[in-house]
C-alpha cells in the first residue's frame, strides 16, 4: 500500500507486520514469503473503500513496521520473537496486522495482545479449527494453535467463534474439539446459509463488548480463488464471499488481527495475494468505522 517504512508508534492508529515464518506447519510450507507477496500485491490498492465508504488515507494514520524477526527452523524461539516484537505496538495502543507466515503466529500475536488486553474474544475465518492437541507428537504446530491458546488463558473461549471450518478430518472426534473447549463453530455448509448479516449477529451475539483478536487464514476460501497455500481444502467460500461476509462485521473492537498462509509457490499467476492483501484493506476499514462516533 505504499505505507511509511517506520518503527514510529506515536500517532499511529495500525501497524501492517510482517511474520515470515512457515517451520510450524504440517504439509507444504513455504508462507515464510507471504509477507513479501501480499506486500507486492498491495502495491495496487487505493485508499478509498467504496463499499465501506472508507477513505484509510483520511480515516486512519497507518505504518508498515516491517517483519518480525524470526529464527528459522527453532520454531518456539520464533515465537517468544515475535511476541517481543509486538510488545510495544500494544504498549502504544496501535492496533498490528499480521501478514503471515503460518497460522502458528497466532499464539505469539494472542501473548503480546493478552498482556495488555487481557483474554481476548477470537473471531476465526478458516477452513480448520487449529484445535488439535499435538501433531507428530509435538505440542506447538500450526494446527494446535488455538487449543494452545485456551491453555495459556489468551482467548475469552465463551466469546470466541470460528468459522468456515470443512475439509476431512481424522475421525469424528476432531469435528467436536473446537466446541468441547468451548469455542462456538460455524462450519462451511451452515455458513454457506447464511447472508452475511446473519453471521454478523451471531458473531455480534457470541462476542458482546470488548477486545476481539480477528484471525484470517486464506485457505478460509476455495483454493479456486487462492491456491498459493499450505492446507488447500477445496469446496469453500468464493473470494468475493469472503469479503461481503467481513464487510458485514461492523463495530467489533479489533485489538489484533492477521491473514495467514499465503505460499507464494504454489500460486499460479499470482492469483492469491490479491485476496490477503484486499482482505487486510477490509479489515483496516472495519477498524475505521469502529471508531466513528
Ligand atoms: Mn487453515
């Protein structure tokens, strides 16, 4: 988006961050470039946001604070990074945009926001619940994320929803963990039934007031639209449903967000980080028309 190259925090609104770090996944990795490529996709966007009647050069004073430093292939140690690097962007109030990177990110972007914040309320687009307990044997991975989080206290789990969840599974158990640990689940097939009004009251319902975490992961849409991705799972949203069904999610009090696992290798085209870097646009302008009195 052309954004300011500065580490200034005061009289800053939101900080695009980049995470590149892909050692936490299962299958194919390679979103350690995200960042890169969403950045060169928003090259094309424009200030104002005709469907959301937000001008971000008027409404909002937005910095790219650059990446987040990493250590690559020491995964845990990646974590407490980043989690240090986001510290004083909470400190300053500014609100940080992950552009990721793994979806593992997470547990670092929920401890740097929980220590200011306290527990936050998840609001989760993703074709998976990240809810499993361990994977090879080993507790922190891209899929455990958010059971990690339960375990840390970072997430208010009765304010928490996820949606978009489809795709095969293990075994039946996996389908009932997100909602034993207390998290409310909208899966594809019954989101796909909604207009996004609808889904805007249920998360409006489940969320009440206060600070929400806002987690994007690209593989939410079919890998049609986004393909340049770890963990494809086809038969999901368009990517023009994506955005009505994130335009519709006005007035959340969005302390921390990100869009996660753009891999840029395996796009075609360059047809997938048009969607991360649109749907961060949406999200900045949300974060604009939250504070409208
Ligand atoms: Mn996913």
């Amino acid at each position: 988006m052309r954004l300011p190259h500065v580490r200034e925090t005061s009289g800053v609104d939101a900080a695009i961050v980049g995470v590149p770090t892909d050692d936490a996944v299962s299958f194919r990795s390679g979103a350690r470039f995200g960042p890169e490529a969403v950045r060169s996709a928003s090259v094309l966007l424009r200030a104002y946001d005709p469907e959301l009647g937000v001008d971000l050069s008027q409404a909002l004073s937005i910095v790219d604070y650059g990446d987040s430093p990493t250590v690559p292939g020491y995964h845990e140690l990646t974590l407490a990074r980043i989690e240090e690097f986001l510290a004083p962007v909470h400190a300053a109030g500014v609100v940080p945009i992950c552009i990721g990177g793994d979806h593992s990110i997470a547990l670092a972007e929920l401890r740097a926001a929980a220590a200011i914040h306290g527990a936050l309320a998840l609001v989760h687009f993703d074709a998976h619940s990240d809810t499993w307990d361990s994977y090879f044997g080993v507790r922190y991975f891209h899929g455990t994320v958010f059971r990690r989080a339960v375990d840390e206290g970072l997430l208010d789990v009765a304010r928490s929803i996820q949606i978009g969840m489809r795709g095969t599974l293990y075994g039946p158990l996996d389908q009932e963990a997100p909602r034993e640990l207390g998290f409310e689940v909208v899966p594809w097939r019954e989101l796909r039934t909604l207009a996004p009004a609808e889904l805007a009251r249920r998360v409006h319902d489940r969320i009440g007031s206060g600070p929400v975490f806002l987690s994007f992961d690209v593989d939410f849409v079919d890998p049609a639209f986004a393909p340049g991705t770890g963990t494809p799972e086809i038969g999901g949203p368009s990517s023009s449903d994506a955005l009505e069904l994130l335009r519709a999610l006005d007035r959340l009090d969005v302390v921390a967000a990100d869009c996660v696992g753009v891999a840029p290798a395996y796009d075609h085209g360059a047809i997938t980080a048009p969607l991360p870097a649109g749907v961060c646009h949406t999200i900045l302008c949300l974060l604009a028309r939250a504070r409208k009195p």
